[in-house]
C-alpha cells in the first residue's frame, strides 16, 4: 500500500499560511518517497529547498538552515551572510546580466546592491559574527520580501554596519517521526523569529487512504506556485509526470540499457526527453567512448553520430559539479542511478543515487541544456556545451573510469579501484545440475548488470563455459 504524507501544524505555536503548507507538502512528499534513513531526510529537504534556491540567484522565500547568531542578551539575533561586502567584478557583471535580462519579470529595480542584498551563507561551520553569541541553524526562514535576500529580522549587521529592514515572515522548524523540539532549540528559534512567527511542522506517514486530513494540495505543473503568479516564476519548472503518479516510477537513464523514446516517455515530458536524447545520444544507440589527442568522444555503431568533449571541457563540468553540486569527482563512480526529477525552460534537475560504503544518499543537480540564464548570480553562465558534458562526464565515470583518468579529471587511485566492474553481471541456470558442475554457454543466461558495489560478491564464473563470449554478446545486444 502507498505511504501517505501528512503534515500538522502543531498548535501551540504559530500557525503556517495554506500557500506555505502546499510547498512544504510538496518538498516533504518527496523527500519521503526517495530518502530512506531519518538523518537523509532532513538533509534531503534541505537539498530540495536549496536546489531551488539556487536556480533562482537565490531570490526564493523559503531559505533552509540559515546560520544565525544568537546573543546571549536581549539584542536581536543576525544571520550569516556570505562574507564579502563587495561584489566582486565578476559578480556584479552576472548581477547585472541577470537583471538585464529577468530582471522586468521579478521587478528588481536596483542593478546596483553592490553586495548588499547578498545571500545568505551555506557554510554550515559558519563561526559567530556576534562576541560571545551561540550559532543556530533552524529548519526553514520564510521571507516577506522574496526580491531581498536578507532573512532575519531588523538589526545592524556587525560585519559591515549596515542596517536591515525586518524580512523574516516566519520560523519554521520541522520534527519527522519522533524527533521532538528541545528546550535549547526552542529558546533560540523563539529570540531568532519571536513567539509570533515561530511555528513547529510535525510530518509522518502512514498507510490510512480513508483519512483525508493533514494533506495539502500542490501544483504539478510549476513547483511551486504559492506566492506568484505565472509569469513572476524564474525560471517555470514542472515536475516530471512520474512524481506526481500515485504509483509512478522512474526511467534510471543511467542503467546502460538502450532505451526507446516510448519508454522514456512514461516517464517524462516529451520536452524532457528530447533534451535527453540531444544531449545523451547514447541512451537510444549502441555505442563506445574512445580517446582522442585533447580529450574524449562517444562514437555510435550505428550511424554517424558523436559526442566530444576535451579534457578543459571535462575538467570545467567537474568543477561545476564540486562547486555547485557538492559532488567530489572522485565520488561519481560510485553513482549506480540518475534520473530526470525536473525541467523547465532549458533546464533539468536530476537525482543522482550514490551508494557508498553501504550508505544510500540522492543529491540533486540543476543542469541549463539551452543559452538562457537561470544560475546567473550564483552559477557561472552555463551554456548547453556545459550541461552536455556534465551528462557526458558522468556517464564516463560509470561506464569508462579508466578513460577518465585520462582526462586528469579522475585520480587514478579512484579509476584503478572501478575498472572492470562492467564485468559483474547477475545470471540464472536454465537447467539444474549438481553443485560443483560446468555449464554450458546454452545451460545458463545472463539477466542484467549488477550495481557496482555488489561486484565483489559476485560468485565465481569459472564453471561457466564460454563466460566471455556470452559477456560480449550481452554487451552488444544491450550496452552502449
């Protein structure tokens, strides 16, 4: 049975708008489904909120886990904001293109902050900017005024002092499961937002269909709409029909199966897959990666198609991925799916599922595929040659770490420890034999590939006659 997603507003505290609830809803919904460990979800919330965050120069209402100092006395707790005053050139320069170019659509009128309406910092080490003061990070900080960045109450900043006009609509700090509120947490959250705009969200599920409270509509067309009218939406992004299916489920466009069109649309908008296939020919046709003298290309077997990139191209959509990601290069190899959570205008948002170490976590990648500026402020101007080669880059990782290390992108340590993996397969007997006995090529079949990480307890294929061939055969007929 479907696990159902609930949300309450516990009512000795501040109650939360409709509007707000629906986004919650949304993000926790989610997170639910996709993260499975107590300590992923909160940090899966956090992610999702954030991504947002990101794609849109962080000029969002919803800021999670904003650092602020709280001073031991009366005085008004601050937030952390990153640590520049001034802009720097390139920074004013994509502020500006920003403006120029979206700017009309959120009635930014002031090209010019030179730093002021910096966003909050990300640091969760961030150190107090207030003598003696204690550092608290809460849940969620809902601002009034979306256009400035600024979450926290009217108060001087002590870094620069500049003062601050009130833009803290609400504190929102949330209990899954059976998490409660400490005293501490409670004392600080209510000096940080006062007892008026302090609210506490308990979220749990369970499997009673008949029940029809504590849920809380959304929009699948644009995530979210609460707040805005269509048109103010930087940029419009839609959930992929999969998410808002009661029994949907992905297409994993990293399974090194070929895929048809068909398929991939049960799952995705049909904007979506062409995004895909121009930029992941390899999820339609057989084909091999082979180096060149600056860098790497995927050749088709099947008709004239490739896809280059040079070993500066690689290296920049490593970066962009440590950067903005906060996914180690060295980490990619251990990525066993990938799948399309997102899009809108010339934009995808994937989920990457790593498992590591035994431990399962998703992290989610904003990707611009077309020459629009979605990231101006905080991403650099990527343009689709970017997007194209972080699909090419990660694909490489799984499927060729050897190649990569070519590249100076992947360490070699790090290439040595997943060569050959692609050899691990999981495969079934079709006839019955006595424990120790050969088998063969006709006497047994191999059924898919195995996750990495189970390679190491794959059994031995030494009883298997013609291992290799049918290795081959199965790599034709299926991988590319």
């Amino acid at each position: 049975m479907t696990m159902i997603t609930r949300l309450e507003v516990e009512k000795e505290y501040a109650d939360i708008d409709l509007p707000d609830l629906g986004y919650f809803y949304l993000v926790w919904d989610y997170v639910l489904k996709y993260y499975k460990t107590q300590n992923r979800k909160q940090d899966g919330f956090y992610k999702v909120v954030n991504m947002t965050e990101k794609v849109t120069g962080y000029f969002w209402p919803y800021k999670p886990e904003v650092s602020f100092s709280v001073p031991t006395d009366s005085s008004t707790p601050v937030p952390h904001l990153t640590r520049d005053r001034k802009a720097s050139k390139q920074e004013r320069q994509e502020y500006q293109d920003y403006v120029q170019d979206l700017g009309e659509k959120i009635g930014l009128l002031d090209p010019t902050t030179e730093g002021k309406n910096r966003r909050h910092t990300g640091r969760r080490g961030s150190k107090p900017i207030i003598t003696g003061a204690e550092v608290k990070r809460p849940d969620l900080i809902i601002v009034n005024n979306y256009k400035i960045r600024w979450p926290g109450r009217g108060a001087v900043y002590p870094i620069t002092n500049e003062y601050y006009e009130d833009n803290l609509k609400q504190l929102v700090e949330m209990k899954y499961g059976p998490d409660k509120l400490d005293l501490k947490q409670e004392q600080a959250y209510l000096k940080i937002a006062t007892p008026e705009r302090f609210a506490v969200l308990k979220i749990w599920q369970d499997e009673d269909d008949s029940n029809k409270k504590h849920i809380y509509e959304f929009s699948p067309d644009f995530v979210p709409v609460f707040g805005f009218s269509k048109d103010e939406l930087l940029p419009k992004i839609r959930l992929e029909p999969w998410m808002t299916s009661p029994t949907g489920r992905p297409v994993d466009i990293f399974s090194g199966e070929i895929i048809d069109r068909k398929a991939l649309e049960s799952s995705y908008h049909p904007e979506t897959v062409d995004l895909l296939i121009k930029h992941s020919p390899w999820l339609e046709q057989s084909g091999e990666f082979e180096q060149t003298d600056s860098g790497i290309r995927w050749v088709s077997q099947e008709d004239d198609r490739t896809v280059e990139f040079s070993n500066t191209e690689l290296q920049q959509a490593a970066a962009y991925l440590e950067q903005y990601g906060d996914i180690p290069v060295d980490d990619l190899p251990y990525v066993t799916e990938q799948e399309v959570v997102m899009s809108g205008e010339g934009v995808l948002t994937l989920a990457l599922k790593f498992v590591k170490d035994h431990k399962e976590e998703i992290a989610l990648v904003v990707l611009a595929t077309g020459a629009v500026i979605v990231t101006a402020i905080y991403f650099p101007a990527i343009m689709a040659a970017v997007a194209g080669a972080v699909l090419f880059l990660s694909r490489l990782a799984r499927f060729a770490p050897a190649l990569l290390a070519t590249t100076g992108v992947l360490s070699a340590q790090a290439a040595e420890q997943f060569s050959g993996r692609r050899n691990c397969y999981q495969y079934e007997y079709l006839v019955k034999k006595p424990e120790g006995s050969d088998y063969e090529p006709h006497e047994y079949k191999i059924l898919h590939h195995l996750p990495w990480e189970a390679c190491k307890d794959n059994p031995d294929t030494s009883h298997l006659k013609g291992w290799d061939e049918k290795v081959e055969e199965f790599e034709k007929q299926n991988r590319k």
